[in-house]
C-alpha cells in the first residue's frame, strides 16, 4: 500500500514554508530625489525572513503611487525608477502581505535668471564670447547648480550662442539669446556693434553667383537634350536602312 506522510511530516513542511515567508523588506536606497525631468536611477529590495535571513523569492511586486511623478521598470528586486514630472511619490515593494515603501521626490527647473539682463557686444577680429550669469531654480525655488546652460540666438548673423552658456558675436546688429536649462527659457536682448578691421570684414556681394550658376545650367541642359536629339534621329536612319 502506497505509503502517506505523516502528520508530523506536513506540520514540518508547513513550518519550513511559514518561516520561508518575507518578513521584512528592505529598500537601497532608503529615498531618491531627482533634479530634472527624464533622470534615471536604480533601487533594489533585500526580503528578509523573521530569523533575518535573505529569500530572493518570491521577488517584489513593484508600483508607483503616482506614474506622473515616478515611472518604474522592473526586473525581479532590481527596479529602474524614472523621474517623469514635478511632485512626490512612494515606490512600493510587495511580497505577500508585508510592503516596503520608498520616498521619491522630483524637482524641475522651473525658473531662470540672466545677467547681465541685455548684452551690448563688439564683433572683433579674434572671436571672443561673452559669458552669461545664468541662475536656475527649481518648481520650489531652491537653486539647481550644476546644470548645462544652452544659448541659441535669433539672428546667427549678429550672434551665436553655445553650451556653456555663452555668446559670440558674429555681425552688427540687434537680435534676442535664448537661454535654456532643462526645459526651462529665459531671453534677453543683444546688440552687436562692427569693430572688426576693414580687411576682416565680409565682403559685399555684387553680383548674385547664383545668375552664372543657373546660365551655367540651363547651357548644360540645352546642350544634353540636343545630344539626345541627334542621337534619336540617327538611331532613325539606321533603323530606315
């Protein structure tokens, strides 16, 4: 006769899968706080049995109390979280019936700061810059150091701007810069006055090239189609013959 377990057997097993149970979680690190949208970083979560010992399995099941705040993408107890907007959030960590829970905040650079407020600049012969004073801060207004100042220009002609929060003047003339720090923008006016040597200077057009290019062209084009004519009445005769 096939033989069962006995009852002591299954009180066994049914103790070593009571104590194989998640009694605590803990979460590394214990809070994340991001500056900017779209920043990443990754957590990881330690089950640990009443006796302290670590249990891999089973592993967590993940979530966001606010998707708009913190996104996350997980593998097992390892989790990317992804900063999405502006708030506060708690990432959660679930094994059965004990949860583990993690702060997330997220600050946006929300307002910005350019001095001097106008730029008065004089184009050169050597090209020099002229740097920017750009402070950012965030939806809280607390300052965000750290963070790249990118400067674009209206007009390329009078101004040019780089990554590191410079401006170069390029020609006289007045245009806008646009400074921009994750997302956020501020402008401020430029005027450019010519200081460059007569022989530095561009050179003044006179005549379009594009008039010679196009006559150029248009010979080219008429000459090929004569070509192909000739060729179409001779292949003609041939075929006559």
């Amino acid at each position: 006769m096939p033989r069962h377990p006995s009852r002591l057997a299954l009180l066994a097993l049914a103790a070593l899968t009571a104590c194989a149970r998640a009694d605590r979680i803990e979460i590394s690190p214990s809070a994340v706080n991001f500056v900017g949208v779209g920043k990443t970083t990754q957590i990881h979560a330690s089950p640990y049995e009443r006796s302290g010992k670590l249990i891999p399995d089973p592993p967590c099941a993940w979530s966001s109390s606010d998707e708009k705040v913190v996104r996350i993408a997980a593998q097992q107890n390892l989790a990317t979280l992804t900063a999405i907007g502006p708030g506060a959030a708690m990432v959660r960590c679930r094994i059965g019936d004990v949860t583990a829970q993690l702060p997330v905040k997220v600050r946006s650079v929300s307002r910005l700061t350019v001095r001097p407020e106008h730029l008065e600049l004089t184009v050169k012969d050597q090209p020099a810059p002229a740097p920017l004073e750009v402070a950012a801060f965030d939806d809280q207004g607390a300052p965000v150091v750290g963070r790249t100042a990118v400067v674009t220009c209206a007009s390329e002609d009078v101004c040019r701007g780089d990554q590191r929060g410079q401006v170069w003047p390029t020609g006289p003339g007045e245009t806008t810069a646009r400074v921009e720090v994750e997302g956020a923008s501020a402008s401020i006016p430029v005027k450019v006055a010519e200081g460059r040597s007569p022989d530095a200077r561009p050179k003044a057009v006179k005549v379009n090239p594009m008039i010679e290019i196009e006559r150029i062209v248009k010979e080219r084009d008429a000459r090929r189609a004569r070509e192909a004519e000739k060729a179409a009445k001779d292949a003609a005769k041939k075929a006559r013959k």
